[in-house]
C-alpha cells in the first residue's frame, strides 16, 4: 500500500489525510467513489483530484451503484420477521398449611425438693 499526501498533513480534526493507492495500481480512494460507497467531499487546498472524483460519482449516481442505488435500505437490510416473543403463565401459588407450634406440656407430677448437699470437711458452719 502506498500513501500520498496532498498539501495539507490532517485536517481539522487531527486525521491524516491521505490518497491510497494498492501495489497493484488501484486508486483506492477513487474505486471508493466509482463503487457508489464514498461521497465526495473536498476541502481546500487538498483537491489534487476534484474533477476525477466529481466525474466518478456521477457514474456512480447514474449506474445507480452503492449509495446512489434505488432502495440503499432494501439492497442492505435482509427481509427478516421476528419470532413471536413467548409468554408467560405464572406458577400456581404453593398451598401453604400453618402448623402452630408444639408447646411441652406441663409436667404432671411435681418431683420432691432435693436437699442442699452436705458441706465439705473442711469447710466452716457459721449458726
């Protein structure tokens, strides 16, 4: 690939502005404009190749090629009907059952007071 400069390096936006040309020959930026996928836009004092590129989008435009073609949308955009969306049925609501809580219940029978366990040996009784 090789890259011509014109007079100016970028343009106003800092983009480096460039013709292209392929190791073939092939003026990149011109084929753009021939195929009908560029628009010529020019700006002084970069218009080494006004004239060609006016002249090739106007054969562009009259052959109806790329962007200049009768329905751009139709010739890009594939037919293409959506699936119906799925709907959605909620799930029954769960039957819950509320079961009160057990409680123990009360002994019957009232076990006999225990007596304090004797002191030690050692230990002081004070009346």
């Amino acid at each position: 690939m090789i890259l011509v400069k014109d007079v100016s390096e970028t343009d106003r936006y800092g983009r480096l502005l460039r013709y292209v040309y392929l190791l073939d020959g092939t003026f990149v930026n011109a084929e753009l404009v021939r195929r009908g996928f560029a628009q010529v836009a020019t700006f002084p004092p970069d218009v080494r190749h006004q004239e060609l590129y006016l002249q090739l989008q106007q054969e562009a435009r009259d052959a109806g090629s790329g962007l200049w073609a009768a329905s751009v949308v139709a010739a890009v955009t594939p037919t293409w009907t959506p699936a119906p969306l799925p709907t959605w049925t909620p799930a029954p609501l769960a039957t819950w059952t509320i079961v009160p809580p057990t409680v123990a219940a009360p002994p019957t029978e009232v076990p006999p007071p225990t007596e304090p366990p004797p002191p030690p040996p050692d230990a002081a009784v004070c009346d």
